[in-house]
C-alpha cells in the first residue's frame, strides 16, 4: 500500500499537478498487521527493548531441544519415544478383550502380539494387530478396535476341524478343504475320522460325500487310506479292508450296500471286499475262515467217498 506525502498547504493538488513534474515522493506503509511487528524489531535493533534474564540460557536449549527431536525422527525413534510417553501417561495397553474364540487362548494373543505391559495403545495400528492375529493357526478372521485408554477388543471366527491326517509319522487336524490346520497334540479331536497317506488331505471331501450316503457304513469307518494318490482304502472297526475303485466310488459303494443288506456280507468272517472291478466282488477271508473252509472241503471230499464205498 503505498500514499502521497503532501507537500502542498491550502490547494488541493490535482492528477496533473501530482505527476506533471515526475518528482512526487512516495512513502512504503506497512499493513496494520504488520506495523506493530515491525516497530518491535526496530526497536529491538536500536537496543530500546530489555531482553529477559535467561533469555540466552532459553534460546540455546531450544536449539539443542530442536536438534535432539530432528536426531529422534530421522534416526526412526519417534515412535518409540511416543510410545514410551503415552505409555507413562496411562495409555499403556492393561487387557485384552476376546470373543468367539474356542481354541485360541488369549494369552497365545497377548504372546503373539510382544505385548509387555508397556505398549501404549495410541501407537498401535490396528492392521498390524489384525495381521499378527490372523498369523495364529485357528484364526480364519479377526476384528481388532481400540477401547481407550488400555484396552484392545477382539473378534474371532475360527477355522473348523474336519478330520485328522496321517502323512508319515505326522498327525495334522485339517479343515474341510484339506488346508492344515495344526499339529495333533492331544486326543480331543480323536473323534474325527482319519485320513492316511499322501493327497489323502486334499481328497477327503470328495471320498466322505461319496459315503454320506450310508450312514451306517460310515460310522464303522476307523480309517481312509489313500492309495498312490488315485484311490480309497476304507478300513472298518471289524478290521474289514473295503478297497474303492478310483472312478465311480458312488456305484461301488452302493454295490456294496447291497451285498451287505442281502447277505450281511461286511458282519462274516472276512478281511477284505475288493470292488476295484465293476463287473465283480472279491471278497478276501480270514485265515481262520481259510482253515473253517478247507476243513469243511476235506469234510466233504471224506464223506463223498464213503458214500460212494457204501453204494
């Protein structure tokens, strides 16, 4: 903003008079806000203003306050000095709420997560929990909320066991699918059927769909033997091996199903029914029922030839 330093007394210049002569004098004014700043430094230059005491003391140990906060951020410790501050201020994380989990305890959580007891709730991120959570091997998803000032909320939907699978000396818990799930420590899952040998993991869906429909058959089955990952062995509590084609397992087991209900043919004195070829059954006997059998042929043979002596 700049304005006419008036020269002239009882006459009012005119537009002409004023640049007609190319020597008007032009004085810079500051704007109001900046006026009182402006007067302050010049009178601060002039030495017309006492500075406080320890004004000096101040302004050096800002300086080094300044210089030691710019070490903090570029070293990458800013995180942890606010951690650590809001940690001191209340903030540190004290529970850890958990729903909707059955198999996953909260302090596998809380182990999970590194938490120590100073760990400040502000500087946690929520998507680094949830990611650290999801890393836990029941966990199939997770929501994670802050509840201030110390407490992290916890919902949990967790992953289903569907069987048990044997490859080699191994025993895994498996979901549906055949996606591992866990090592087997302990017998509390000993009620799920069991799947042995290689691709039996991945198969075992499609096999247990097949016999779904006779139930009773499948509540005698101890175990699914995968055989060179192309087809089933099924091995009953009587120790009866049922040997499945590797097509059309559905025909065969229906096949069976009704040898079963005519003749009662899985409750005998038997080791093994081969179905593997469609237009025939091979059933294997015992070796007790191998001894019954040529016993009752010798028998036989001794009682035709004293009948053929008598005539």
């Amino acid at each position: 903003m700049y304005a006419l330093k008036n020269t002239l007394v009882g006459k009012k210049r005119t537009a002409e008079d004023r640049f007609s002569s190319g020597s008007a004098d032009f004085v810079a004014v500051l704007p109001r806000v900046l006026r009182r700043p402006a007067l302050f430094l010049n009178a601060l230059m002039e030495g017309r203003v006492a500075l406080p005491r320890h004004l000096g003391a101040f302004a050096v140990a800002g300086l080094f306050g300044l210089t030691g906060l710019y070490g903090v951020v570029q070293g990458g410790h800013l995180r942890a000095l606010t951690e650590d501050t809001t940690s001191m201020v209340g903030f540190a994380i004290d529970r850890i709420d958990v729903a909707g989990n059955v198999e996953t305890s909260p302090i596998s959580i809380v182990q999970q997560l590194g938490l120590d007891g100073h760990t400040s709730l502000i500087t946690m991120d929520v998507d680094d929990v949830r990611r650290m959570i999801m890393a836990l091997p029941w966990v199939a998803s997770a929501d994670v909320r802050k509840v201030y000032p110390d407490v992290i909320d916890v919902r949990l939907t967790e992953r289903q066991a569907f069987g048990i699978w044997q490859h080699g000396q191994a025993l895994s818990l498996i979901e549906k699918n055949g996606a591992v799930i866990s090592p087997l420590t302990n017998d509390k899952f000993n009620h799920l059927p069991l799947f042995v040998g290689f691709g039996a993991d991945t198969h075992a869906e499609t096999l247990l769909a097949a016999i779904d429909s006779w139930p009773q058959l499948r509540s005698r089955i101890k175990a699914y033997i995968r055989v060179a990952d192309r087809r089933w062995d099924v091995r009953l509590d009587n120790g009866v091996t049922v040997r499945l084609p590797e097509h059309n397992m559905q025909a065969a087991i229906a096949k069976l199903r009704k040898y079963d209900d005519q003749q009662d043919l899985l409750e005998r004195d038997i080791v093994s029914v081969d179905l593997r070829l469609s237009d025939r059954v091979t059933v294997g006997l015992s070796d007790e029922a191998v001894l019954r059998r040529a016993a009752a042929l010798k028998e036989r043979d001794t009682m035709l030839k004293s009948q053929e002596r008598n005539s």
